[in-house]
C-alpha cells in the first residue's frame, strides 16, 4: 500500500466530514449572527518544527507567528485566541514559563487578547494556536486576472539557508549565519502592510510552506499562468549558496518558513503599493506577471522553465 501524502489525508477528512467543494485558503471564514468570523489553526511540534538553538519563547512566539502571517496575507488583523500546549511530563518549570513569556511576547507584539486554551501531557512539546477575528470579506487565493503583477514581501531564502546552518551544520560568513539564523527564530509578519493594502489585492496567500507552492496553488485556484521573471533574493544568499555548493532556486523557492506572503494587483495600483511598501518599510519585490493559460514557470534567457511545486509537504 502506498504512503499517503498530506493533500489525501485531508482530502479522505474532507470526504468524510462532507465538505465536497471545499476549497483551501490560508484562513477560514463563516457568519455568526450577522458577522463574519475568520479564523485559523496551526500546530507546532518539536521533533519537526523546533531545530537546535531555539528556545521555547521563540518556538511559542512561532506558532503564533505561523496563525498571524494567514492573517497577514489577507489583510485581516487578529484579535482573539485559543491556545493548548502538551508539555512531556519531566519538563522543568523554567521551560514552562519560557514558552509562557514567548506567548505573551506575541500577544502582545500583535495585539492579540487570549480567551484560554488546554494544558495535555505527551512524549514531546506540541503548541497549538488558534486564532479568530472578523472582516467583511477576505481576499482569495484564486482571484488573480489577466496582466496582473506578481509581487512578494520578502526577501526569500534566508530561512532555507538558515535551518541549513541549524540542522546540517553548514557554514558561511559570520554577518549571514547571523541573519539567516536569526530569520528562522524571529519570523517578521507582514500584518501592517496586508492591512493597509487589502483593498488593492486581487489574490494573496502566505508563503510558508514555501514559494513554489504559494505560486502553484494560487495559480491553480486562479487558473492562469504565474511567470515569474525575477527571483526575490539578494545578492548575499547567492554568495553563500555559491561557497556551500547550495542550489539557490531550492533555497528561494523550496525551503518555506519565511512567513511572507505572495499577492498579485492590477498595474494601475503598482505605485500606491510601492508607496505604502516604503512608508511602512516593508520590503516588496516584483517578481512576475499574470497571462492566460496554466502553471508556473520561470523566465530565463528567453526560456520557460516549470516551476514545480516542491515546497513543504508534511508526510513526503
């Protein structure tokens, strides 16, 4: 028998559960008296989420990170939350109340009220973060139209380069070990920005489960064709991907964990974005355009090259 993948789990719940035309979204929407209510789930666990070197306030604060940045992309802010933890049965007091403070740091940080939650015990630690607020509509992931631009919060692969240095021992320069480190453990949401540019989005969705996925599943939903002209990094990870004989498309476009989000606008409104990506300092790159067809390549020398969907996949 063949080992199923994480897309036939859900789908054998889907079926089971009767949700026949349900359609994947980075949150979840539905009307409570006369309101829309959006929230989102995300559970974190330490033998795949928490790589050495993180603490438990840095892994708590991420799996809140993880719940805000679905969130972010659909210029949505958060306001409420549930959160369970599941703790081993031998860990110490200390622990516990890091992983407390990381909490009430993003909380805070994001302005977040919590409601309350669960306390288990089990082998490992487990966070589970549930989060609700309200909006009118959300932007989907599949509302992307012809000649429309292309463009990411970013920069991209600095987390890929970084869980490299954490788990594989991978070496480089000391100011970028630091900062790609560093973008693993202190994940950056774009809240302010998807807020205050919902208006102008014709298809957003968060990035971490990596940009080559992002972009295929947007494109699908959207059916049309995402080419992709230029690759969000800088010139510094191409510098370390070129010493430690790393591929550079794998870490831009495959390794996931950035929580940035992708979002596609209409030409007319390039500049208000531009605008408002500088006043809020939140760093934008144009990295393609919409056409008729399907898919996602990229445009090298006057080739089409398939961009594969080879982001992360839980049970692959």
């Amino acid at each position: 028998m063949s080992k199923l993948d994480e897309s036939e789990i859900i789908k054998i719940f889907q079926k089971k559960l009767g949700n026949k035309n349900f359609v994947s979204e980075d949150v979840e929407i539905f009307k409570l008296n006369k309101s829309n209510i959006i929230a989102k789930t995300d559970t974190l666990v330490e033998s795949t989420d928490i790589p050495p070197k993180m603490k438990l306030s840095d892994a708590a604060r991420k799996s809140v990170v993880a719940c805000v940045s679905d969130f972010a992309a659909k210029g949505i802010k958060p306001e409420y939350g549930i959160i369970s933890v599941n703790f081993p049965s031998s860990i110490s007091r200390s622990k516990i109340e890091d992983a407390a403070a990381g909490f009430r740091k993003a909380c805070k940080e994001f302005g977040i009220s919590i409601l309350g939650g669960d306390t288990n015990a089990g082998r490992e630690v487990v966070f589970n973060v549930c989060l609700f607020g309200s909006s009118k509509r959300i932007v989907p992931r599949g509302g992307s139209k012809n000649n429309d631009l292309i463009f990411a919060t970013g920069p991209f692969g600095y987390t890929a380069a970084g869980l490299g240095i954490l788990l594989d021992k991978k070496k480089g320069s000391r100011d970028f070990v630091k900062k790609s480190i560093q973008s693993v453990l202190n994940p950056k949401p774009r809240v302010n920005f998807g807020l205050k540019n919902k208006k102008y989005f014709t298809a957003t969705m968060d990035s971490s489960d990596g940009l080559s996925t992002t972009l295929n599943e947007m494109a699908k939903q959207s059916k049309k064709k995402f080419v992709i002209t230029s690759s969000p990094h800088k010139k510094d990870l191409e510098t370390h991907a070129k010493s430690q004989k790393l591929n550079l498309d794998g870490l831009v476009f495959h390794g996931g964990e950035e929580y940035e989000f992708v979002f596609t606008v209409n030409p007319k409104h390039k500049q208000a974005i531009l605008k408002n990506a500088k006043l809020l300092k939140t760093p934008i790159i144009e990295i393609g355009h919409v056409t008729t067809g399907k898919g996602v390549v990229l445009q090298r020398n006057n080739k089409e090259i398939v961009l594969k969907d080879s982001g992360w996949k839980h049970f692959r």
